[in-house]
C-alpha cells in the first residue's frame, strides 16, 4: 500500500490499559511501514510523541465542544482512524470524513454496564429504550446516557468499524452497524516473554480493578481453592483498596518489561468477568508467556483461549480448576508459538491496511469480514 497521512483520535494518550496499549501498537507498526501518523488526544500523562497534538475535548464523554480542524490542517490526513472517544462532537466530526473507526467495548451500543444487567444477568438484547431502562435507577440519568450512546452509535454507523472479536462484531451488527463495513482485528500480542520463572510465585489478576472485572469472584475463588500461593493484582481502579483488605497485594499499572516480570512469576491467572469480556487480552498475554488461564465463558474469551472454559459466574468451578492447574497445568509450547503466531503484530498492521485501503475506495476481502 502507498503511505497515506493518518490522524488518531484518542481520549487519552497513555499506555494504563490494554485499549492504550494497542493504539501505541498500531502507530508503531505504522510508521514502520512508512506511513505518516498524527495523534490527536484529549489528555497525555507520557512523554509527548513528536506527531501528538493536545486537543481538549476528545477526552469528554459528553457532547462538549472541541476543535479538531485546527490538527486535521496541520496533518492533512487521508484517513481518520478513531479509537476510545466518547465525544459525540467528536464522532460526529470524523463521521463526516474518511474514517475508521475502532470499538474495543460496549460504550458504543450499550448505554450500562457492558452487556451485564442492574441484577446480575448477561444480556443478549441490541440497544433499545425499553430493554436498557430496567438498568438504571435514576430515569433522568438513564435518558441521559441513552441519548448520548445513541448519538455516538449513529456516527460510528457511517465509519468503517473495526473490533476485536466475533463476539463483538455480532453484537455490532444487531445494533445496526452493517456488515460490509464491520471487520475483527484482534489486539497483538506484546514481544514474546521468557516464560514462568523458577521459584513460588503467585495467581495473578491483571487489568482494570472493578465490579465489571469480577475481582470479588476472584478473590472468592482464590480462597475455595485452598491454596498457599498469594493473589497478586497488576492494575488498579475502585477495587483496589477493599483487594489490599481482602490480603491482594496491588501493584498498580505496570509497563511492558514489569509485566513481563509479573507473569514470569505467575502460576496461572484468574479471568472472571462480570461483563462480556469483549476479548480478554490479559488473559491472552498470560496463556503466550506460559501462564495457565482459569476462565469462564464470557463474550470473546473463547476465540483465543484453548478451554474448556468454565460457566458464567461458575466461582466453585473457578476454585476447583485453579486447584488442579497448580497442581500441575502447563501450557505446551506449541499452544505459545500459535498464538504469537496468530495474534503477532505484523498481522494486525496487515489487516488495519486492508481496512484503510477498503475505506479508501478499494474492496474488502471477504474473508476478512466477521464470520458469525
């Protein structure tokens, strides 16, 4: 493909997070194969990359006014591609455009918890007034977001739309986004880690530290298990303070090499989400350094991870296969090598660039597109 000029929008440039972190790989991999990349972003707390632009506004969750022409002139980009904005100014303005645009959660389509209901079910319903108003306890703040979620699904509507599992290209179709324009790309894989170090080591949790995670049932199904190996947290978020009562020590966020670290010393980690996990890449980076994954079935997991997986909200389960796999459980190196293989950067940038050559007037591949 010949280079083209691109401009990224993101909220916040930073690497606290796996969405963060795929942005910062696919601007890498771009300039690697020579294009001209731009950032736009609302917020950074890293040292300035030389193409970033500050743009206030981009970091708003609600309708707020910003100025994107003043960087678009500067960059004079061929194509938009829009990552974690919320702003519907924002959607707007790149809809207007030749955009991508790429969907890593339900904020989107849905205007609650991510596909998990005020009284604890998994929902299957598309977006509607009627089946997401029973989600919220305040009629005002539930027409509220409803509002805002459909003006920021109505943009993204008129983009080529990229995500990161089958899971979630179904759950974007039945909200309207239309197959043509919908491929799955999933997240790369960081640089290969040496694999579990000798010694005791720890279960590990990873990421974001909220209801939505699951870490109560973590915690839970760490203490059923039995077993003597600490619980360890790299992340942090409004659970972080009762995880440290509960005995979890926290590290907060960690870069690339401590994680490395982390995991090396891991005996297996625990992936219980509430919400429909819209792909689950800590989970994925844990089975490709050789860490053990007890998991229960929620939205995307089941599309990179080998099973069997658990039940949805089965934490007795949880407990009792965190039992055996200390016991015992490896990952065999040939499970590593496919998945960096399947899920190595070099073939996320090739489908990114088949994308921006579709949305710049080329065809798609079919066999590209989502498969249900």
């Amino acid at each position: 493909m010949a280079p083209v000029r691109l401009l990224h929008l993101v909220d916040r440039w930073t690497t606290r997070g796996g969405a963060y972190r795929y942005l910062r790989d696919v601007v890498a991999g771009l300039r690697g194969a020579g294009h001209e990349v731009y950032v736009a972003a609302g917020e950074c707390d890293l040292t300035p990359d030389p193409g970033l632009r500050l743009v206030r506004g981009l970091e708003s969750r609600v309708g707020a006014a910003l100025d994107l022409d003043t960087v678009a002139a500067e960059a004079r980009p061929d194509l938009v591609h829009v990552h974690t904005v919320l702003n519907p100014a924002a959607l707007e303005w790149a809809a207007a455009r030749t955009a991508v645009m790429t969907v890593q959660d339900h904020r989107w389509f849905c205007p609650t918890r991510g596909k998990w209901t005020l009284d604890g079910r998994v929902c299957g319903e598309p977006m509607a007034r009627g089946t997401c108003a029973p989600c919220f306890d305040d009629t005002a703040y539930f027409h509220e977001v409803y509002a805002l979620t459909e003006a920021r699904l109505a943009a993204v509507r008129r983009m080529w739309v990229t995500t990161l599992s089958r899971y979630m290209a179904r759950e974007l179709e039945a909200a309207g986004v239309g197959s043509g324009r919908l491929v799955v790309i999933p997240p790369a894989l960081p640089a290969a880690a040496s694999g579990p170090a000798p010694g005791i080591g720890h279960v590990a949790l990873m990421g974001r530290l909220n209801e939505a995670k699951g870490v109560r049932d973590a915690v839970t199904a760490w203490r059923r298990s039995g077993t003597d190996l600490p619980l360890m947290a790299a992340g942090t978020g409004p659970l972080r303070g009762w995880l440290e009562s509960q005995g979890v020590a926290v590290t907060g966020w960690l870069d690339r090499p401590e994680l490395a670290g982390f995991l090396a010393r891991a005996r297996a980690l625990l992936l219980t989400p509430r919400w429909q996990e819209p792909f689950g890449m800590a989970g994925l980076e844990a089975l490709s350094a050789g860490v053990p994954v007890v998991a229960w079935h929620s939205g995307g997991i089941a599309e990179w991870h080998p099973g069997p997986l658990l039940a949805w909200g089965d934490v007795n389960g949880v407990a009792a296969t965190l039992r055996a796999t200390l016991g015992g459980g490896t990952v065999p190196d040939q499970l590593r090598a496919g998945l960096r293989e399947r899920f190595g950067a070099p073939a996320l940038v090739a489908r990114l660039l088949q994308v921006y050559r579709s949305a710049l007037g080329a065809t798609i591949d079919p066999l590209e597109r989502p498969r249900r």
